[in-house]
C-alpha cells in the first residue's frame, strides 16, 4: 500500500500570500496518478489538480501543481478569501486502495 | 449538469445493515466507474470500493472486503453500497464519486451513516 505523507499540517497565511503544500508517498508512482482536491467545512471535495500538473476545469491558474517519483507540491500563488480549505492529495495506483493523504489546511492568519 | 444524489444514511447499531444509493443524473453513467469513498468525523478521506462501468470489476478496501458489497443498476443510473456487520469505526460521511482517468471528478454530497447503539 502507498502511503501520502502531507506537510504541513496546517499553513496559517494572510491573503495575498502563496501558499506550497507537499505530498510525498511511500514508493515512486507514476505523475499521471498523483491528485489534489480542496475540500471546504461541510462540502464534498473538489478536483483539483489531476496528473500531478493538470488544473481540472474551471479551476483558476493561480493553483498549480508539480513533482515526480516521490515527491509532489500543490501552489497556490495568492491565496484568495475562498482558498482557505483543507488539501488532499490521492494516489491512484495500479493496484487498490486508492490511498489519501492526511491533509493540509489552509488557514487564516 | 451532473449531479450525484447520496441516500440511505442513518443511525444504525452495530452489527447492524445499511444500504447506501447513489442517484446519478447529467451524464451517460452506464459509461463510467464509479467509487465510494468515506471520511470520518474529522479524519482524512478514505477509499471504500470501486466498480468497473459494467459492474465485472471490483475492490474493496481491506477493512469492508466481506461487509461492503457495491454495486449498480445501469438501467436506474444508480450505485449502492450494501453494508453489513457495521462497526462503530464505519461512522463517517459516506461519499459516491465519477472516475475519470485515475481521478475523481465529480462528488455527491453525501450520506452520513452513525454505528452506535
């Protein structure tokens, strides 16, 4: 099983700010199976990024993603008030499960 | 626009049978698989199972393998899961979601299922 590590825990920014989230799994995996949805209190979750670098659409370009193998990073380049959310990032690899990181929340400074 | 309706959550006891519904609607949903994934009260996302577009393939996370049994009705744009011998651990938010490629792209709102006698 591939286990996502995220950090940080929790990001305390202002808006304004850009914000960097890692993701980093147990074992190398292929880019195009690395995800990221932004879930807000008391909503389903939102695709992202899918690919690892893909924006899902209507998602604004100021989320971008990166990385390869092991390691991989969600920016956000100024956080705007509706950005501020928990991140997850999910691996989808050749066997089950589809594994989820523990997440990032984006919070107020 | 696509729209998936979850259904069927509740306060049950453990040991307890839930049946979960997910009423699809917006798209061709016999074209694509489909996932429940759950998220416990203040806990991390959690893949429960997948089912291929036709229903020949499927998975389970190791914890549900012989309690959960999803499935689908093509003809109703419906999925279900069945849940059997329910654990307290089994609370959560129970979500349906579209696959696409190796990603999520569409989520139901979710059903709230509480074991808890």
């Amino acid at each position: 099983e591939i286990v996502l590590t995220q950090s940080p825990g929790t990001l305390s920014l202002s808006p304004g700010e850009r914000a960097t989230l890692s993701c980093r799994a147990s074992q190398s995996l292929s880019s195009s199976y690395l995800t990221w949805y932004q879930q807000k209190p008391g909503q389903a979750p939102r695709l992202l990024i899918y690919g690892a670098s893909s924006r899902a659409t209507g998602i604004p370009d100021r989320f971008s993603g990166s990385g390869s193998g092991t390691d991989f990073t969600l920016t956000i380049s100024r956080l705007e008030p509706e950005d501020f959310a928990v991140y997850y990032c999910q691996q989808y690899g050749g066997s089950p499960p589809r594994t989820f990181g523990q997440g990032t929340k984006v919070e107020i400074k | 626009e696509v729209q998936m309706v979850e259904s069927g959550g509740g306060l049950v006891q453990p040991g307890g049978s839930l049946r979960l519904s997910c009423a699809a609607s917006g798209f061709t949903f016999s074209s694509y698989e489909m996932n429940w994934v759950r998220q416990a009260p203040g806990k991390r996302l959690e893949w429960v199972s997948y089912i291929s577009s036709s229903g020949s393939t499927i998975y389970y996370a190791d914890s549900m393998k012989g309690r959960f049994t999803i499935s689908r009705d093509n003809a109703k744009n419906s999925l279900y899961l069945q849940m059997n011998s329910l654990r307290a651990e089994d609370t959560a938010v129970y979500y349906c979601a579209r696959e696409r490629g190796y990603s999520y792209d569409s989520w139901g709102q979710g059903t709230l299922v509480t074991v808890s006698s």
